[in-house]
C-alpha cells in the first residue's frame, strides 16, 4: 500500500494530542468531583452528568476525522508489473539541449518546441520502445530504452541546458551513444531521432551516421530554429554576446540537417509546426517492419481512499446519534432491580 498524497497523514498528529488532552481532561474532572462528596452524593445532584459518554463523543468525532484525512491522503494498492509480448520497434530519441536551444526564434522557443513534438511522438508509441540521450558539447543517456512513456515523459519535460555543463553541439557523440544504447535483438528495427540546431558542430557526424546505417539503424532528423536566427538568452538576464560585446545569434543549420537526415535513408523535418513535424516522424517510424518486443507493463494502482472516507461519515453519524449526558428516558429502565441492604435483611 501507499499514500498519494502522504504529507497529508501529518495532520493526524494534531488529532492525537487532541485526544490525549481530552483523556487527561476528563481524569481532572473525576477528580474534581471526588471533592464535592461521595460518588453517590455527586450523582444524585448531577443525574444527568456523564463524564465518560463527552470522552466517547468527542473520541468518536476525533477518529471519524481521522478517516477522513486518511482519504484524503489516497491510499492506493497495485504496483504489479508482468512482462508482455507487443509487436513495435525501438527509438533512441537525442536532444540537443545546449544553450542555443533556449533562442526563441520559434516560439515559445527551440527547447520548448522540440519537447512538444517529442511529446506527440511519445504519446503515439504505446507498443514501442524509447530512449532519450540528452547531448551538448557532451552527450549521455538520459533513460536507457524502455517500454515505460510515463517515465520518458517525465525526463523528457525535465531537459534543460542546465543538466551539462560543457556547452557545445557534440552531434557525431550523439548518435553513437544512440547506436550503443539499443537492445541486442537483431531481429528489431531500430530507428534515431535526432533533434539539434546543427549549429557550431563538432566531429564528424556523417560518418557516424553511415556506421549507424551498416548497422540497420535509421537516422531521423529534427531540425529546430529558423534560418534568419536570434539571440540566445542568459539565466542572469539579456543575451549571450561574444569577446567583442557584440549579440550572438544562433541560426538554424538546415543544409547540414537535410544531409543528416538523408545520409541514412531517413527524412529531414524542420520543426516550424508542431502537428506537421508530428505527422512527418510518425509515417517514416511507420514504415519501418515492426518486431516481437518484450517489455514490462505497470497495472494501475487501485484506489482505496473510499474505504476510510465511509467509515469517517459513519462515526460522523454515530457522533451525532450519541448524547453527551445520561439519557433519561433509558436511565428508567432497570435490567436487574437493585436491592438495598435493609432489604435484604
């Protein structure tokens, strides 16, 4: 079991010394009592008083709150994973995500607009595998491939250029850690999708491409920025200016993309719409023979949360039901008749 929401459980706390300090009133006020007289004497001034029915109500209406800040944490049970067989392929996925991705020559800016289209391509790959290898002037895997989109998503949304620290477009790194990071299965199309500027390269990235092809692999390619260019934000405000002071401005490096993109057989995309960019990837990965893939499938948590949530209504209407003083109507009734001792005699 687990809690979706467990920071919510700490409000119980303040519940349990609540009710403790109820306990420890109603001990003082016993206590109290004892000095007006014998029990008997204090019960025939005060009939109606009950000490230990107020302990109970508020006990009752403490614990039915406490159920309902349990629902609210939502206690889930599932979690089991089972390993299924799925007809796909596997997609490496690399990203540039150096700082000239942050111009905003494309709106709202490279990084922002490559992500969506991943995005689209990711919800589209239900039975398929994915990759994602994040590069600047290095390149690493940022989620080895797997069959699991909700995770793909989440580092996708968090690529950043802040994530590396040498700044740089190592295209040539990139695609050989795509190349590396596929499974051994020769029997399953591979394809990459490359997404970059193409900017400021470094190496030789065709010839990595062509080893990519003798490899089966298909090299895709998406190119984000315009032609005309912009300038590339700092964190700490204005734009990145070079060692004359002057404004630095980053062009997209079509002619190099269209030859990335076709050196493998692939296509060249420039992302200027997100749902054309969409649709172009989709038919290419399409057309590649889908194989046999064994992948691991997560079963949804179930949720639990009305469980506690219908017992806290219920204490919270036996709360109501219940008095917090002697009722006289049942105090007439005498189960067994009680018998003084000068009867007895």
């Amino acid at each position: 079991m687990r809690f979706l929401h467990p920071y919510i459980l700490f409000l119980l706390l303040p519940l349990l010394v609540v009710a403790l300090f109820l306990v420890w009133r109603m001990s003082r006020q016993r206590k109290e009592l004892k000095k007006f007289g014998e029990t008997e004497l204090v019960r025939l001034l005060m009939p109606d008083l009950s000490l230990r029915r107020k302990l109970a109500k508020d006990l009752v209406l403490i614990l039915s709150l406490s159920m309902l800040v349990v629902a609210l944490a939502r206690p889930q049970m599932g979690s089991k994973s089972e390993t299924v067989k799925r007809e796909g392929i596997e997609l490496m996925v690399a990203m540039d995500i150096s700082n000239s991705m942050l111009s905003d020559d494309v709106k709202p800016n490279r990084l922002a607009r490559a992500k969506a289209i991943v995005s689209r391509i990711i919800d589209k790959l239900d039975n398929n595998k994915i990759g994602l290898v994040f590069f600047a002037g290095d390149a690493y895997v940022q989620l080895p491939i797997t069959g699991d989109m909700i995770s793909a998503k989440m580092f996708l949304d968090n690529a950043s250029p802040d994530l590396i620290q040498v700044q740089g477009t190592q295209l040539e790194q990139a695609i050989r850690l795509c190349v590396r990071s596929f499974s051994s299965d020769e029997k399953v199309k591979r394809a990459i999708v490359l997404i970059t500027d193409a900017e400021n390269h470094e190496g030789n990235v065709l010839s990595a491409i062509e080893e990519a092809k003798k490899q089966g692999i298909l090299v895709n390619v998406l190119g984000v920025g315009s032609t005309d260019g912009g300038p590339i934000p700092m964190p700490e405000g204005g734009y990145l200016q070079d060692a004359e002071g002057k404004m630095v401005i980053t062009k997209l490096n079509e002619q190099l993309g269209m030859e990335m993109g076709t050196a493998s057989g692939g296509i060249y995309v420039r992302a200027s719409d997100v749902s054309q960019s969409v649709r172009a990837l989709e038919e290419a990965l399409n057309k590649l023979e889908q194989a046999e893939l064994e992948m691991k499938v997560y079963t949804a948590y179930n949720e639990l949360y009305y469980i506690p949530l219908l017992l806290g209504l219920l204490l919270l209407w036996i709360d109501f039901l219940l008095l917090d003083r002697k009722n006289r109507y049942f105090r007439r009734v005498q189960l067994f008749e009680r018998t003084s001792a000068k009867s007895k005699e």
